[in-house]
C-alpha cells in the first residue's frame, strides 16, 4: 500500500485552507504500521495577483506576487506557531504619510529578497519551504510575469486582478497576457504522476481559471491517470460569479479550457443556518451556490456531497472535513 500523489490548483484563501486540512494526512515514513494515505501534495499557485503588498512588490521589485505562495507555505507548515507567524507578520502604519514597510508582511520580503540573492523565484519559493519546513511542494503555476485581462459584458477590457475583482460587470472571459506563458516542468511532472488533483474551492476567474491557462496545463490534466476533483464554492462572489451555480462554474472552466477536466464534483449539502449571516452576504451581493445536481449529471459528473459548512462569522469550507471527505472518497479507491 501506498500514499497518494495530490496536486492542488488554486490560489487566495481557498488553496490555503484545503492545504491546511490536507496536510495533517501525510505519510510520515519514519512511522512503521502507518496507515498511508498522501504521499505528496504539490500546490500549484495563482500568480496573477497585484494588489496590496503583493502588487508594490511585483510592481517595484519585479517579482512574481509572492502573498498567495506565502499564505500557502505557511498553511503547509507543520508547526504555524512561531515561523508561520513570523511569515504572516505585517508592519502597521508608520504614518507621516510614508509607504516604506507599511502593509507588506514579512514573508512576502523575505521571498522577494531571496528572489533577488538566487535570481530565480521558484528556487526562492523551494528553498522558503524548507525554511518553513513544508509538508509539500510549492510551484507558481508559471515563472512568466503575466497580467490577466477580463473581457467584460459590453466588451470592455479590464487589465490586472484588481480591477477586474471591484468591476461589478458580467465577465465574458479572462485571459492571460502574455497568452504563451508556460508552466515550470516540475508542474507537468507532478501532473503525471498525480493521483488525485485539486481545483478548488476559490475565485473562479481571479484564482482557479488563470492557473489552467497556462500553455499545456489542460492538455496534461485531461492526460493524466489521476481522478480530477472540482471542489464547489460555497457562495457567489459580487462582480465574478453573481447568479451562478455549480454547473456554471464548471461550464466557464470548460469554455476557458477547451476541455472536459473534471471527473467529480464535491458539493456541500448543509444549507447556512444563520439568519444574519445570510442577510450579510446578501447585503454584498453574495448568495449560496445552487449545486445543480441534475445538470451536473447530464454533463456526465459524478458528484459527492457532505457537511462541509463553518460558520463563525463567515461562510466558509471547515478544512478538516473537506480534507477528510477527500480522502475517505479519493484515497481509500486509488489505495485498494
């Protein structure tokens, strides 16, 4: 018996928290009589955005945004107390009216100047990692420095994730510029050989399309032996996805693609009990995703549904359960 090989797309805090729960399931070779359930799981990141610190570094110091690729290591850290939080760290306000350090976290500095002293960002990234001691591999899904572009209803074109997350118009279709940006080989490596793969839950233009186009991400995923698991968002999100349901989401994944990814869909099936909270969110702009199940089923995927709701002022995934949903599913078929 054997762990499996995860490899999860994404970015924002969606790939965070399937990491954060994924992690605590990783073979520990040391341990004799372990049950093996992930041998390896390799995070494949979002690069597209530039706002906050983030973007003053990419637009300052010519790096890739390295605020996603932070949150991921951290998430992936087997001990969060000290270094994670020494990551997460970011300066106040000096005030006086000077930017200087203000809204940067420590991590993100830390990997733009280890960019700098190695000259290379995934090798930046790697070696963060073993700082943090990362349970996992960490891969921009592209060393290009690309800008996502939104066509807008109407046909206005929108540039940078930014402006594209505050556009309250109906998006068409993103794309990335330079539209031949390529991932790194470890990436198309890791999606030979995965068992499972990831995409999910997140911003469905700003943070899980971008990754998939990339030139021959796609090809390699529709290539690959592994099961590919499309993890639904819980709510719409204003001005990206306002009316759409599950199959909407997968139905842009596909025209964005060309292909037909996905072999399975994981659903929450436990409504939002609070009254206020629902309220909130559609205050925002922001409503519960409708599964589709019907529709989802005549596109030829097999969906599995849980309790996968936290509520603690937010609507969100709970990553325990996810994470366990995924492996008693995934896991105990790709292991017997």
């Amino acid at each position: 018996m054997r762990g499996i090989r995860i490899v999860a797309f994404g970015g924002g805090t969606g790939l965070s928290m399937l990491l954060r729960g994924l992690k605590q399931h990783i073979v520990n070779p040391r341990r004799n009589g372990e049950r093996l359930a992930i041998a390896d799981i390799a995070a494949v990141v979002t690069v597209t955005d530039d706002g906050g610190s983030s973007g003053r570094l990419r637009r300052e110091y010519s790096v890739l945004p390295p605020g996603d690729i932070r949150n991921c290591m951290v998430a992936l850290s087997p001990d969060e107390a000290l270094l994670g939080r020494l990551f997460q760290y970011r300066f106040p306000s000096a005030g006086g009216g000077h930017r200087g350090l203000s809204g940067h976290s420590f991590g993100n500095l830390f990997l733009t100047a280890l960019t700098h002293v190695t000259g290379d960002f995934p090798e930046a990234v790697r070696l963060s990692g073993k700082v943090l001691a990362a349970r996992g591999r960490i891969f921009p899904s592209t060393n290009a420095n690309v800008t996502l572009e939104a066509e807008l209803e109407g046909g206005r074109v929108v540039a940078g994730e930014t402006k594209i997350s505050r556009s309250r118009r109906r998006i068409r279709r993103v794309r990335l510029v330079p539209p031949d940006a390529r991932p790194l080989p470890e990436v198309l490596h890791a999606i030979r050989e995965a068992d499972l793969i990831l995409l999910g839950p997140g911003s469905l233009y700003t943070s899980i399309i971008p990754s998939l186009l990339v030139r021959g991400v796609a090809n390699a995923i529709q290539r690959s032996r592994a099961e590919c698991v499309y993890v639904a968002n819980l709510m719409t999100q204003p001005g990206e996805t306002d009316g759409y349901s599950v199959a909407d989401h997968v139905r842009a994944i596909y025209e964005h693609t060309g292909k037909m990814i996905f072999d399975w869909v994981v659903l929450n099936r436990a409504p939002a009990s609070s009254p206020t909270l629902l309220r909130r969110y559609r205050g925002e702009g922001a409503e519960p995703v409708d599964p589709s199940l019907d529709e989802l089923r005549v596109m030829g995927l097999k969906c599995v549904s849980a309790s996968l709701l936290q509520q603690d002022g937010m609507v969100r995934h709970d990553q325990k359960r996810v994470a366990g949903l995924l492996l008693r599913h995934f896991a105990k078929r790709k292991l017997s």
